[in-house]
C-alpha cells in the first residue's frame, strides 16, 4: 500500500504487496480553505468553520494523491455529497476533527475504493448494538477487544463509499457483515441478502491501520 503521511504524522507500516497502485493521503485537519478553487469553495460557503476544515483538507489530500497518478490539479467538485473524480479515476476523503485522508487508483486497476477515518473511542456499545450484528458483537467481546467496535463501524463505513458511487443503492450496517482476520488486520464482507453491492463484495478486501488514536481502514473493490 502506497501511504503517505503529511504534517509530521510518522509512518505507518504498510505491506507495499498489498493494494498496489492506489495512492493514499494522510494528513492533519487545518484551514485549507484558501487551498481550494473557487468552485470549491462555494461548495461548502454556508457550512461551519470545522467542516470547511474537513472539507478543504480533503481536498488538499486528494489532490495529493492524484499528483502520484500524474494528475495535475483540479477542482473535486461533490454529486449528491460524493466526490466527482477525474475520468477513469476512483478515490475516496474522510476526516474526523483531527486527521483526514484520501486515496485514489485508476479505474483499470480498482473499481471502488473507500476510506475511513475514526477516533478509536467513538463508537461505544450502545452504538455498536445498533450498527453491528451478533456474530460481530460475539467476536469483539470473545477477545475482549473493545476498541475494534469503532473498527468494525469504520470498515462498514469504508464498504458504502466503495460502493455507492457504483450501485446507488443504500446498504444499512446491518445488511452487510464482516469477517475479520485479526492477525493480518484485514477483512471480507459479505451481503445476507442478494443486493447490488453482493457480488462487488466478493472481490474485494479492507485494511485496518491505527494511528494517532484512529483507526483507518480501506476497502478495495478489484476492476
Ligand atoms: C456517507 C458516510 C459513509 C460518510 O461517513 P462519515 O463518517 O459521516 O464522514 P467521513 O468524514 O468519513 O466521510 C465524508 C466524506 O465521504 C464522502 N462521501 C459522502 N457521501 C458519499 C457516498 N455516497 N459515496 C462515497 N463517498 C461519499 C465525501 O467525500 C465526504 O467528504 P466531503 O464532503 O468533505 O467531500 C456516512 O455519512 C453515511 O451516510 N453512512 C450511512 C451508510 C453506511 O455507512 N452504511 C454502512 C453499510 S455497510
């Protein structure tokens, strides 16, 4: 995986077999909204200076990570809140308060990718009852892995942006379940019933990383 980390955030191991050719961003939430072209900033115009923030360093990640596909800058304009990518490109930004991200590939090598970033704690068990199922539940409490409920909410989050720009269709958390391999970090999912994300969902594979007190996971949907 080609990670890069920005903003004196350090390096993070990754497997350079795994996710080749898809570049990702890292970097720290600040006012980059002078960054932004017009065209973006009118975008966000009316919002809060903290979402002006996410927004405006997720622009500035992705544009990064376009640079490593030979992609010169840009405008990322949003269709329906989703990032409206280059031609044959496909990429994802998230941001929490702190740190956001962005990673894009060619569509010849990906067909959805989709990133999340989230603060370990943010998901407690109230929360978790709702988003995930038992056998999920059941995994997290038999290792007493508290933590890996934010993970798990992530990893979902990461499936419906790698999705949803494909299919249009709105997966719930409980329509899709996880399988998780804690010792590789990395997961599968799969659909309990046949919807259009089902077979996407069979070739393809996501990633956890922590850092800074927040998880980040990828999901990757093969071309
Ligand atoms: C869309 C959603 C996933 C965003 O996640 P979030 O944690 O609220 O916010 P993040 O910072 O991680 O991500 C926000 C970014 O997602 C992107 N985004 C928004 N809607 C999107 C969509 N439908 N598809 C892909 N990307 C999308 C945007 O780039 C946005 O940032 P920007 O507005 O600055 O460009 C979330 O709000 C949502 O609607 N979730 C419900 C559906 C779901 O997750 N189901 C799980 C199924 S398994």
């Amino acid at each position: 995986m080609n990670l890069f980390c920005l903003d004196g955030i350090p390096a993070i191991h990754t497997e350079p077999d795994e996710v080749p050719g898809m570049y990702m961003v890292l970097g720290r939430v600040a006012d980059h909204t002078e960054e932004l072209a017009p065209e973006e900033r009118a975008l966000i115009r009316d919002s809060n200076p903290s979402r002006q923030n996410g927004f405006a360093t997720g622009r500035r990640l992705a544009k990064a990570a376009l640079t490593h596909l030979g992609i010169s800058l840009q405008p990322i304009l949003r269709s329906e809140r989703k990032p409206v990518w280059p031609e044959f490109v496909v990429g994802s930004i998230s941001h929490t308060d702190h740190l956001a991200v962005s990673a894009v590939a060619r569509a010849m090598h990906y067909q959805g990718i989709g990133v999340d970033v989230e603060v370990i704690s943010a998901v407690d068990e109230r929360v978790a009852n709702r988003v995930l199922d038992e056998d999920e539940r059941g995994w997290i409490d038999a290792l007493q892995l508290p933590e890996w409920r934010t993970a798990l909410f992530s990893a979902k989050e990461a499936i419906y942006k790698a999705t949803n720009p494909i299919t249009g269709e709105f997966l719930g958390f409980r329509d899709v379940t996880l399988r998780i391999d804690e010792n590789a970090q990395s997961f599968t999912a799969y659909t309990l019933k046949d919807l259009k994300a089902s077979s996407l969902l069979e070739r393809a594979r996501g990633y956890f990383h922590r850092i800074e007190g927040h998880w980040l996971t990828t999901f990757v949907i093969e071309a």
